[in-house]
C-alpha cells in the first residue's frame, strides 16, 4: 500500500471510532458529564467549602484538574477497550486483518479514537467544570502535552486489556480494580503531601499521581511532583507499551488462530 | 490441456502445515494451485482442513510452515500486494451487527486505501448489484440471512480483488437465493475473476466448478478437473420405481440388484455397462419401470468413497 493509501485505511479506523462513540453517546458522553458534575456539586461545592484551600487554591480549583484527567483516563482506556474487544467478539476484526493495513495502521487508528473520545469528554468537563469555578491555563504545552500523551498512554493500555480479553468480565475486571483505585489514590482529590511519609513514599510508584500533577501544574502551575520527570516518564510508558502492542498485534496474539 | 494451463497462478500453496495450540494438526503439508479465472472446488468434510487453509491465506490463522503467494507475491514478504488481490467471503457472519450496511462496505474499501468518494460508488454499485440498496441505511442485524450472505460477498467485493474465496457461501440460504447467487457468481467468473469455493452441497461444485481438489484430514486426496475426476467414478447406483409391487429383487445378470420396498429396486451399474441390458433384462421378466434416478449426486458418490477410503483405522472399524 502506498503512504495516501495508509492514510486513508487510518482516517476509515478513525471515522468509524468517532461514530461509534457519537452513536452511542448517551453511554459515551453523558455518563461521564453527570458523573463529573456530581463530584463539582459534592465534593467541590458542598464539601469543598468546608476544606478551605489546598495548594494555594479554593479545593474546587483544585480537584478540576484531577477530575478533567480522571475523565480522559477512563474514557480513552473504555472507548479502546471496549472497542477492539467489540470487534474481536463479533469478529468484525477479521474485516481489518484480511486487508492488506499494517498493524501499525490499526493500532494507530484504534489509539487515535481512543485519544478523540478522552479529548472530547475532557473538553465536555472542562466547560461544565466552569460553570463552579475559573480556570485559567499556566502552561498551554504542558497542559495540551500530558492531556494527549496520558489519552495515548490508557488507549495503548485499553489495546492490551481487549487483545488478553475473551469474555466480557475480562474488560470490566481491569478499570474498576485496578484503574478506578489508581485514579482516587493518584492525587485527584487530595494532595499527596498530605499523606505520612510512608504512603507518600507508596503513591509515588502510582502512575496516575504523575499524570494528574502534571495536568494541575499546567492548569494551576502546582504540583506535588516534578513536572519534567513526569512527563519523561509518560512518554517513556508510552513508548514501551506502544512497542509492545504492535508486537502482540504482529504476532496475532488473541486475534488470530 | 485446459484454457487455464497457460493463465498465471491465481493461488499458489506450497507444503503448507498448520498445528494448532492443543497439538491438533489440521494440515499436513498440502500443496494447490489455482490458475487465474479458474473456479476451483475445495471440498471435505467437517474439520478436513478447508477453513483453517482459507484462514491462512486470508490471514486470520498463522501458518506453521510452508509458502502461500496470490498471483505472484507472497504472503508472508509481500502481504500489502498479496491481500489487495484477495476477496474472502467467511463462513460465519463477522460484520458489525450495529453499522450500517452502506457504512460497512465504505469502511471496508477504507482499509484498503480506497478514498470515500470512491469508495461510496463502489459500496452502491455492489450493493444494488446484490439487491441490497434498499438497504444501505439499515443495521446489518436488521438484515435476513440470505441478505447478510449477499452484504459479505458485497463486502468482499467492493476493493475488486482478483481472487474470490468463498467459505460455504450457500450454506442455509433456500434454493432460490441459491440459484441467483450461483448467477452471479458465474457472472463474476466469466469478467475474469478467479473464484474458489468450499461447500457441503456438492451439486454446487459439480455446477460451477472446472476444477476440484477434495482435502481430508489435513491432506489434500485428489486434486484435478471435475471431468476426470468423476470419470473415477467406476460404479453409479440408480433408483428404479416400478409399475407393480413385487415380493423380491429381480435377478439381473452383470448387476447388483437390491430391493429398497415393494415397488423401488436399488441397482449398480458399472461404467462399462450399458444401462440398456438392465432395462432389455427387466422388461424380459415383465417388470415395468416407471421412473429412475441416480441414488446420489454423482460427486458425493465418489466423495463418500474418496473420504472413506482415507478413513482413520479406528473411525471405520
């Protein structure tokens, strides 16, 4: 195939994700917006008003950012997992496997639709979120790069969760015992400086924490991690697990006989 | 000599082996080739080797040895060409239930890097082709089974690959679906597309096919043109309905006579035999015959005696 013909075979991938998730917004992109609007309305309105500050910021202003990254997690890691476990459970992927697209290609194109949703439903949270408090970007690049990057990074993560799956229990088991923890402990609501050195110590081997201070520090110039080795280590996470996907989709792990 | 002798290799499979996780070995080492226009029959029972041998070519399964180029490039070094000549039409349905017939043929062509535009009047092409343009806006769920068999022949035509496979296409669509689908598919052959085709009703392949190769537990146990092949076929078994009950079979000399019920006999004819003495022996003793028929479809008589033949001991004991 030539390079206008990949291009073409990625945009088909990526058309056919961003319908998808469109089709089904109301499991897609309204969840997500209430979900996010209650945590506003409790823990920053209610709640909120009784912590007082942290970090220098009213507690709503604080949790936003958090809660902006919680959304585009969990959505690019659910649109690529259910996804490409969608199409292997109805064998629809055989469709993309008899083509003559490389693995890159599918890849590319299932993270980029993976990327659109997470982007999407962030943008849906960031305008809701301004309807409780003010937000104003201190670093653009900062904010834009750990946003795209960690949107990369749990869609590569979603591809492997669908390529082990076989049953549908399979894609549940991983967001609600192993993400969904992650997230809450990964500095969402709360700063990890205020936590005993030991589970200070305990949260830095959590991912997330690097990914949601980031995100704050371009948001709100605060973080409780260096920004730079943050983003150092999103972008070398997500280098290797891109290497090792394409490797399980070369090797026809779980897809083919 | 055939009119394809001098056509170039459609399909080309050399000593190709597959041995599955659990240590089933579906193919053993099989070896087929398949001349550009040619309508080929690949037939075998349950489990011979026919699906995981589409599979390989069609990508889906991993080979475990051996070589499989289309029309020149290999699968495995040049895959992209390869797999741009390919068009397969599965066994199973495995297109997405929720997506829109129109949109599954567009998005089809898009993995093979054909531009939507393009795409689009190719996807209403086949689709008012197949008698489906009425329903491009439909779910594909929403479609009956014989309009799903025609949306993936649809589907696996819209890049207008060379090569045709087709996996059981036929396979519980009623009679009338399946005349019109061997139309079309004879259509097909005739503009010069290669169509290869596995199926259980061996009438199809006696109809459509010139050549044929019949796989048996992973080996392929005959493979030529459909004349010479039932040519093989030494003895044929016809059906006789008689005007009149009787009590026994009749004595036939040169025949094998068996009486099915009182007005039905059974008899065996050799292919050096005319049919004629049979009939002259018969009026002889005052039996009338009303009507005859072959006891089988010729194929799945030689079939039967191809697949038994290669029987595992322990299976015919």
């Amino acid at each position: 195939m030539s390079s206008y013909e990949y291009w073409v075979a990625f945009v088909t991938i990526v058309t056919r994700e961003v319908r998808r998730f469109l089709r089904i917004w109301p499991q897609t992109l309204l969840p997500p917006a209430i979900t996010m609007s209650l945590y506003f309305v409790i823990f920053g309105n209610l709640i909120g008003s009784r912590i007082g500050d942290m970090g220098g910021f009213d507690y709503m202003q604080y949790i936003v950012p958090g809660l902006i990254m919680m959304s585009v997690i969990q959505n690019s890691y659910g649109n690529v997992v259910s996804s490409f476990f969608g199409t292997k459970f109805q064998h629809s992927i055989e469709e993309m496997l008899v083509s003559p697209m490389s693995s890159l290609i599918i890849l590319l194109g299932f993270v980029a639709g993976g990327v659109a949703r997470g982007v999407m439903v962030g943008a849906i949270v960031t305008a809701l979120s301004l309807f409780f408090t003010d937000l104003a970007l201190t670093n653009v690049l900062v904010t834009f790069a750990v946003v795209i990057m960690t949107a990369v990074l749990f869609s590569l993560g979603g591809m492997v969760n669908a390529i082990f799956a076989n049953k549908f229990d399979d894609i549940a088991i991983v967001p609600t015992f192993v993400l969904t923890p992650l997230t809450y402990l990964g500095g969402v609501f709360y700063s990890i400086d205020l936590l005993p050195e030991f589970w200070r110590g305990v949260s830095l081997f959590n991912p997330i924490v690097y990914m949601v201070n980031a995100f704050r520090y371009g948001v709100l110039g605060v973080s409780d991690v260096d920004v730079g080795f943050s983003l150092l280590a999103i972008a070398t996470f997500t280098v290797i697990l891109f290497a090792y996907v394409l490797w399980l989709l070369n090797r026809g792990v779980g897809i083919r006989s | 000599m055939t009119e394809h002798n001098a056509a170039p290799m459609a399909l080309s499979i050399r000593d190709l082996r597959k041995t599955y996780g659990g240590g089933t070995e579906a193919l053993k080492g099989i070896s087929l080739d398949v001349r550009q226009g040619e309508f080929f029959a690949l037939l075998g029972p349950n489990g011979a080797g026919k699906s995981t041998t589409i599979g390989i070519v069609s990508s889906l399964v991993n080979k475990s040895d051996g070589q499989v180029s289309v029309f020149g490039h290999d699968l495995e070094r040049e895959r992209g060409l390869a797999k741009k000549h390919i068009g397969i039409v599965p066994q199973e349905f495995n297109f997405n239930q929720f997506e829109k017939v129109f949109d599954i043929l567009v998005t089809q062509a898009g993995f093979y890097g054909i531009p939507a535009p393009r795409a689009r009047e190719r996807a209403e092409h086949y689709l008012r082709k197949l008698g489906l343009w009425e329903k491009r806006d439909s779910p594909s769920r929403m479609l009956s089974g014989g309009m799903k068999r025609r949306l993936m022949i649809a589907r696996a035509l819209v890049h207008e690959p060379q090569l045709l496979i087709l996996d059981e296409p036929t396979a519980g669509v009623d009679i009338e679906l399946r005349r019109s689908m061997w139309d079309f598919l004879i259509e097909l052959n005739g503009q010069g597309k290669t169509i290869i085709l596995t199926t259980h009703y061996l009438e199809e392949a006696e109809s459509l096919c010139k050549r044929i190769a019949i796989i048996d537990h992973g080996r392929i146990v005959e493979n030529t043109d459909m004349k010479s092949l039932l040519e093989k076929l030494h003895v044929e078994t016809f059906i006789l309905d008689l005007a009149r009950p009787v009590t026994k079979a009749p004595a036939v000399e040169g025949f094998s006579v068996v009486q099915r019920d009182e007005t039905t006999l059974e008899v065996e004819v050799p292919k050096s035999e005319a049919l004629n003495d049979v009939f002259s022996q018969l009026t002889e003793q005052g039996y009338e015959v009303l009507s005859m028929r072959n006891k089988a479809n010729r194929l799945e008589e030689l079939f039967m005696r191809l697949v038994d033949r290669n029987l595992p001991e322990e299976a015919s004991a």
